[in-house]
C-alpha cells in the first residue's frame, strides 16, 4: 500500500467576535471574495483556491445534529494567518493597509523577503509576506 500524505491545505479557519467587522476587513481591505455566510455563525471567504473560514467562536463551539453538521470547535485568544504574496508587493501592501486605517504591528526582514504583521477586528494576527520566506518559489503560488 503506498505511504498516503496531504500537499496542501484547503482552508484555513479563524475566530472572531465581530463577524460583520471581520467580513468587512478580509472583504475590503484584503480582498478576498465572499463565498457564503450564516449571520452570526460563519463567514466563508475565497482566497485565490483556498478558503479562510472565519467562524464565531462562541456559535460553533457545539455541532448541530444534521448530516452536514461539522463537529464542533472554536478557540478563544489570537490567531495567525499569513498571506502570500510577492515579494516586491509587500511594501506596496503597507501603503495599501495604511491608507486603509490598519497599523502594522511589526515588518521583520528574513534572509528570503519581508513580512509584515497586522491585526484584524478581532485581535488575529496577520501576516503578509513572500513565500519565498520559506524557500517555496513565488511561481508555485502566482
């Protein structure tokens, strides 16, 4: 039997206490597209081909009784999520997040490409670097 193992991750999910906020920021400032919502419950966002699922912890710490129900889960504190982008676009993102309202938190020069970090609505820290950081080629993502 061959050795089986994941390649990619599909999604990504975060916590948040403001949904509607959140929507807002991941929609408008970082772009992504909406895929579906369930008001007060989850927020699905298309990131390029994965999705950031941005849930209400407090709404899916319990799983419903239905066949499509997922287990339940949630998480309480800050999370991370970093995005990929290339290299030579993450000052123009700075530019970008600032005009927006968004304080970078830090900006950290790898040996490979620069991230720099922010938060969401919700305290989450997010990211905005190169994968290149971590020796992937940028041609494997763009």
């Amino acid at each position: 039997m061959p050795t089986l193992k994941v390649t990619e991750i599909l999604e990504v999910a975060l916590y948040v206490t403001d949904l509607a906020a959140a929507e807002h920021f991941y929609t408008t400032v970082l772009g992504l597209s909406l895929y579906s919502k369930f008001e007060d419950r989850h927020v699905f966002l298309g990131c390029g081909h994965r999705m950031v699922l941005l849930f209400n912890a407090e709404a899916t710490i319990n799983s419903g009784d239905g066949p499509l129900d997922a287990p339940g889960h949630g998480m309480k504190g800050a999370g991370h999520i970093a995005f990929a982008v290339q290299d030579r676009e993450v000052d123009q993102w700075k530019e970008h997040l600032t005009a927006h309202g968004v304080s970078i938190e830090k900006e950290i020069c790898w040996e490979n490409g620069k991230s720099i970090y922010f938060r969401d609505p919700s305290g989450n820290s997010v990211e905005i670097t190169s994968p290149a950081i971590w020796g992937i080629k940028e041609e494997m993502f763009f």
